[in-house]
C-alpha cells in the first residue's frame, strides 16, 4: 500500500513537476520589454522584471537574464543593468557597440551605483522581493539601447530562449509573445504615455529543476509528548557529508569559513539531515478557546546569511491566527476558499535576516490561534503542518508515523489514513 502511495506521489512530482506550485498557483516573474522609440537602427527598450511570486524572492547574488538576438542585433548602451561580456566586436570601425554578443548575459548593478547611470528600479544588486512580501520592491529594471535590429513594429525580431538565474538554476520561460502596448501614466504629470510596441516573458519556477534534494526539512514537539520528532535523515541528501563541520569549537581552525560562498558550496553543520535550514515547530500551550505553537528557523549553512526570508506553513486552524508574535503574518488563500495556508516573514531590521550557521543563526515566533471547537484536536498529529516551505521550496516533513502522539491513543493507522487521504486530495489538485 505505502509503496503505491508512493510511486503516486512521484508520478505527480514527475509530471506535474514543471514548475506548478499548489500552493501559489499563479505565482511567476514577468519580463517586459517596452519599445520607447526608435532609433536609426533600431530601438530603445525599457526591460521591466516584475516577481508576482507570493513567496519566493531572488536573493543576493541576484538575478541573471539572458536570451538569444533572432538576427545580428548589437547593444549599444545599457542603464541600470550591465552585460557581463561584450563578445566579438572586431566587425566595427569607430562607433564600436557595448555588446556583440548572440547570446547576451546580463546582471543588474550593484547599490551604490553613480546616480547619472541609475535607472528606475534598478541597482539593487539583482536583489528582488516577493510580491506577497513587498510589492514595492519587486520589481527590477533596466534600459537597454539595440541596433541592427527592425525599426518598425512590422520588423522588429523579438529576442529568443530567455533563460532567468535566480540566483540558481529552478525557472523556465515561456517565448517573448506581443502583447498590447503598455500604457504608463504619471499621475503628477497628468499625461498618459503608450510604448510603441510591448513583449512579455513568462518564467516559471520548479524545484525539481533547481536541486534534486529538497533544501530544508521539518522537525516537530509537542507539550503533550517527550518525543522530538527529528527531521528525516539525509532530508537533503547526505551526499556532503565528508565536509561538514562537526562542532562549533572546530570551526575556529577553519580557515575562510566565512568567505563568500565558491559556486555556492554550503559548508553546513553536520546534522542527521544534511539540511542547510530546519524548521521546527512546537505544539507549546493549551488554552480554553485558544493554543499556542512556537516556530523556530535554524540556518547550518556557515556561507548563508538569508535576507528577507519566507515561512510558508499550511495548517487547517490558520484561518484563526489570532495573534503572531515578533514574525510579519499575510494569509494566503491559493483555493480561494481554503484559508489554510500563510507566510510568515521577518519584521524588518529586526529578525528579517537569518544569519549564518551559529549562535546568531537562528529565528524564532509563537503564533496563537483560535480553536474551532468542531475540528481542533491534538490527536493524530492534527496539530502540525501538513506543508512547509522556506523560501519557496517545499521543506521535507517526518514520516506520519514518526509524529507525537497524545499518551493513549493507538491512533496511528487512523492517522496514516488521514495522511493518504491528504495526498490524494492534493494529487487531485494537482492534476486538476
Ligand atoms: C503571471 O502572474 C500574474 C500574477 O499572478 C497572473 O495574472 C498571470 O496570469 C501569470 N501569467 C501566466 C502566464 O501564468
Ligand atoms: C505583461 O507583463 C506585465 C508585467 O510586467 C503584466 O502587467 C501584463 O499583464 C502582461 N501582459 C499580458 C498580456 O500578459
Ligand atoms: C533555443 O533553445 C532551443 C532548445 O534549448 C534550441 O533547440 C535552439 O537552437 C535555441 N535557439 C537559439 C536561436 O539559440
Ligand atoms: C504597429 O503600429 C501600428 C501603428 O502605430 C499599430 O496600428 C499596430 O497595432 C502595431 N502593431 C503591433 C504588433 O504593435
Ligand atoms: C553575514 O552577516 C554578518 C553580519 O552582517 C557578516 O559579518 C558575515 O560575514 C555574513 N556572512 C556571510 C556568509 O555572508
Ligand atoms: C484568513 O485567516 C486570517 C487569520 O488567520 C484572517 O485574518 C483572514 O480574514 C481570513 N481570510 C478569509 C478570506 O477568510
Ligand atoms: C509519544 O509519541 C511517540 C511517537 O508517536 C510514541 O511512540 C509514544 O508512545 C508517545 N509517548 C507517549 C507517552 O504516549
Ligand atoms: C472559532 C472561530 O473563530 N472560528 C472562525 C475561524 O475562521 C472561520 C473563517 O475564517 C470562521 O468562519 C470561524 O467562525
């Protein structure tokens, strides 16, 4: 049975894996190119990002955008991003392009950036929020100056195989496809404003792309029983083992622990998980009309310092959140009905950064919520998550038999059966 159940699930993980998340349905980064005018021998673009993702940034070292000219289109100048590589221009005499390149790989600048080479929403290290986190923040863009490409609308070539980093591998995008001009209103210049011509690039994100290993994992406790339930052992592959670091008296020997991370090694902590990020979370009190569970973020990776980080949990009693003490709460309501799922994230300057493996290199809350008197139970593990996720990636939970038991109850089959029914329910939502 359990095995059936599970060659289900990795049929759902297989074929629904590209880059459908079910608890952010439509959650995407749009990339959109408004052509702003026309130059002898080509055209003006204003490339706007926008992450309409709920929950999932793109974190320092940001963002990399790249896509392949449909004929022999140069740059001439940029604002506010750079090309990493200006490629062969050897072709001109004189007035020579600021990139030749087929295959054009840009980043954004750093903060700090002269402000007469700034542009609108630009310059912040490639760094962009959430939507469901900060709207403000979330987008990034940049203009770019083309040549040798059409001058019409009739002849311009749209740019092909947009690839998006961000930072790491994980996002897919659609073809560049026409899309009614945007119109741009400055409301204190009372005048409205339409690009001559406007493209639109769709980029989605799928875990199973980004790693192979889930990169965070879920541990539980409860008042009711001793049992910690442990993350599952090798949660995120134990693949590193070897190089992990024993004990924090160790790591004073180790020689540029703390340097930036080389093509994003982690260095971690040795755990039973190999995880670079647990979360726990404790069933803490009991009340009347209330309980009350605390959650804690606990970073193993020595290299990762986590900025404006995301908890996202799915629990049926969320649609009760009566208080969130020291974390920013936003319900999210990815069914429209089921108000079950939330994120969770850091008050800003306060705990919005999770620091580096270490004493400091945790985060922690206590959230209470209303019981409904119909439904609340602590039986059958009722009172833990039924999904996790840090930073948009879905953090592995402990198998439901390993979960805290109320002292009497043989519950377990009947809990096992709750689980299945779980899976089947979201196999049915994902196929949908
Ligand atoms: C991208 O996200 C936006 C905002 O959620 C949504 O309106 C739009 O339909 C999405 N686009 C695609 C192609 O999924
Ligand atoms: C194109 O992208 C922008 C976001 O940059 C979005 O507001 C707009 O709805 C998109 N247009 C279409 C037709 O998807
Ligand atoms: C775009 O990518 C596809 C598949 O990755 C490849 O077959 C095609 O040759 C690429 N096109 C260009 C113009 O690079
Ligand atoms: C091209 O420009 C013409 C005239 O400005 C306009 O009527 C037409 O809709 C445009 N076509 C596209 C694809 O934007
Ligand atoms: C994390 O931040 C602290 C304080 O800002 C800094 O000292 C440390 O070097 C950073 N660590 C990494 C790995 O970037
Ligand atoms: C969802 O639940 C939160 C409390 O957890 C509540 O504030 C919000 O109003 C609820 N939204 C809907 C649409 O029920
Ligand atoms: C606590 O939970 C564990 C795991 O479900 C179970 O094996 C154990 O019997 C429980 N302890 C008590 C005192 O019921
Ligand atoms: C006990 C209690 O307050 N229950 C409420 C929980 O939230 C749902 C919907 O958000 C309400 O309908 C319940 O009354």
């Amino acid at each position: 049975m359990r095995f059936v159940i599970s060659v289900l699930l990795f049929l759902v993980f297989i074929s629904c894996g590209v880059a459908y998340d079910p608890l952010d349905p439509n959650g995407n980064i749009t990339i959109r190119w408004d052509v702003m005018s026309w130059t002898p021998d080509g055209y003006v673009a204003v490339v706007t990002m926008n992450n309409f993702q709920m929950y999932r940034h793109i974190m320092s070292p940001g963002w990399t955008l790249g896509w392949t000219w449909a004929k022999k289109e140069v740059i001439w100048s940029m604002i506010g991003a750079e090309a990493t590589d200006q490629g062969d221009c050897s072709k001109f005499k004189g007035n020579v392009p600021y990139c030749c390149k087929k295959n054009p790989t840009i980043v954004d600048l750093l903060p700090g950036t002269p402000y007469n080479q700034q542009f609108q929403n630009c310059c912040k290290g490639g760094v962009v929020a959430s939507w469901g986190q900060d709207p403000a923040s979330s987008v990034s863009a940049f203009q770019v100056s083309v040549g040798q490409s059409g001058t019409t609308n009739k002849t311009v070539k749209l740019p092909k195989n947009f690839t998006l980093l961000g930072p790491g591998p994980g996002y897919t995008c659609s073809p560049a496809k026409i899309v009614p001009p945007t119109n741009f209103f400055t409301p204190d210049l009372r005048r409205k404003t339409r690009a001559l011509m406007t493209w639109n690039v769709t980029c989605t994100y799928s875990q199973f792309l980004a790693s192979k290993h889930p990169s965070c994992c879920v541990s539980f406790s409860s008042f009711y029983n001793a049992t910690i339930t442990p993350c599952p052992s090798c949660a995120c592959g134990c693949e590193n083992k070897d190089n992990c670091i024993k004990s924090d008296s160790k790591l004073l020997s180790m020689v540029g622990l703390n340097t930036p991370p080389k093509g994003n090694t982690p260095l971690l902590q040795c755990t039973n998980h190999m995880c670079p990020v647990r979360v726990h979370w404790h069933v803490k009190l009991n009340y009347n009309n209330y309980w009350r569970v605390k959650i804690s973020i606990t970073n193993f990776n020595y290299r990762m310092n986590y900025t404006l980080w995301t908890l996202v949990a799915q629990h049926p009693n969320l649609n009760n959140v009566t208080q969130v003490f020291s974390f920013d709460y936003k319900p999210l309501i990815p069914y429209q009905s089921i108000n079950d799922t939330g994120m969770f994230y850091g008050m800003k300057f306060y705990n919005d950064l999770l620091m580096e493996a270490g004493p400091f290199g945790n985060v922690q809350s206590e959230v209470l919520m209303q019981k409904d008197q119909n439904t609340f139970t602590f039986k059958q593990g009722w009172a833990f998550p039924r999904r996790v996720y840090f930073n948009g990636d879905e953090c592995m939970l402990p198998p439901p038999d390993a979960y805290p038991n109320l002292p009497n109850s043989a519950q377990r089959n009947l809990f096992g059966l709750s689980m299945l029914i779980y899976s089947v329910f979201f196999l049915l939502i994902r196929l949908w």
